[in-house]
C-alpha cells in the first residue's frame, strides 16, 4: 500500500501512527507530496477528487480518504480494537473533536501562507482560533476521564491535533488554562509512536 504523505500535516500523522500503533508500518510505503487548497499535487487527484492528504492505495479496492476512513480501515485490517464498539460513540466524537481542532488550525495556517496577504481576514482567523480553543477546554473538562483510559483512535486523534498547535500555532498557549490535558498530552506525547511522527 502506498500513504500520501507530509510529515507537518496532522491528519496523516493520524495515519502514520496507528500503522505503528497497529504494527502495519511495514506494509505501507509513504509517498511525500506537496498539496494546498489552491495547488493540488496531481498524483493526490489520480486517487483522491479533492486533492487532499492522507490518501492510502490498496490491493483490494480503489485508493481510501480521509484520516477517519483510512484509520478505521488499518484498525480493522488488524483487528486492532482502537473502535472498541462499548464505547464506539465516544470514540468516534472524540476523533471528531481532535479532526476539528485540526480543521480549524490548518485553515488558520492556510490563510497566512496561501492566500494573498491583502486578502487575509484576521477577523476569519481569531474565528477558526475560537472554534479551536472551545474545542481544546471541552477536552479539559469534560473528556479526561476518557483520556485517561486505554488508547483508542480519539486519544490518537487528540495527540495529534495537539502536536500541530504546538508546531504551528504554539504562541496561542494553549496549555495556559488547561491543566490537566497539558499534563496527559506530555505523556502522550513520550509513546514511541508520537516520537517518532514529530514533524518538527
Ligand atoms: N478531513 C480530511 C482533511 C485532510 C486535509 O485537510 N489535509 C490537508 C493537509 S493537512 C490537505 O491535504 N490540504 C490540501 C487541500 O485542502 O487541498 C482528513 O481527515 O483526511
């Protein structure tokens, strides 16, 4: 199989590591591209309408997107339990919460880096920060005790999300005001799988 690739996108590191959470790493070959909203890498579109990244080929079937159906496809390849179905409705708005964050925060970054500077919305951006930072207290406050359990895709899902902040919007502070997810995202952040995914 072959993974649409860009170490800094927090989407396909959702992918990379649960193939090294589920021990699939050796069945996937990564193919780094570069793609943005307005300059889609023609390779992506061969497999993927929209351009986007990740995108996996299979043998046994036409190429999968997005991060939510490739990861749920790599957990049942290897009937991994990261969907373990006493808690799937949790797990599944959890990983939702996480593809939010990172929905928002990659719009923020897109603004800056790919639209033209006399086109920018500050306006648009402190909007996408604010959808972004609920996101993050709601963690904070209603989601620990999940958190604190056995790893499933929405902890996978929140690392990740956690980690493009930090590697793009890290002067949003993030952590100030949200304790205790702060200290699970340090331990998180030590798996074997998030080290060796960091983009930075
Ligand atoms: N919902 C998608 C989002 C994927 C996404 O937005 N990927 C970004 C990179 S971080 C991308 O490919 N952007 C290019 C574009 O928007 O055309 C998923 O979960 O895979």
């Amino acid at each position: 199989m072959q993974l649409f690739h860009s170490a800094a996108s927090p989407f396909v590191r959702k992918v990379v590591v649960t193939l090294h959470e589920t021990g699939q790493l050796g069945d996937v070959e990564l193919l780094n591209v570069q793609t943005t909203p307005i300059k889609s890498a023609p390779e992506i579109l061969a497999h993927n309408p929209t351009g986007k990244i990740p995108a996996l080929t299979r043998p046994d079937g036409p190429a999968l997107y997005d991060s939510r159906v490739i990861c749920r496809y790599l957990d049942a390849r290897k009937g991994a339990k990261l969907y373990p179905a006493s808690r799937i409705w949790d797990v599944l708005t959890l990983e939702a919460t996480g593809d939010a964050i990172m929905d928002a925060t990659v719009a923020m970054t897109y603004e800056r880096r790919v639209r033209p500077a006399e086109q920018q919305s500050d306006e648009w951006i402190e909007a996408q920060w604010a959808k972004a930072a609920r996101a993050i207290s709601a963690l904070n406050t209603r989601w620990m005790s999940h958190l604190s359990g056995r790893l499933d895709m929405g902890h996978i899902a929140i690392g990740c999300a956690l980690g493009y902040v930090d590697l793009r919007h890290d002067a949003r502070a993030w952590r100030k005001g949200n304790d205790a997810l702060a200290a699970w995202y340090e331990r998180f952040a030590e798996r074997e799988s998030m080290r060796a995914t960091h983009p930075g």
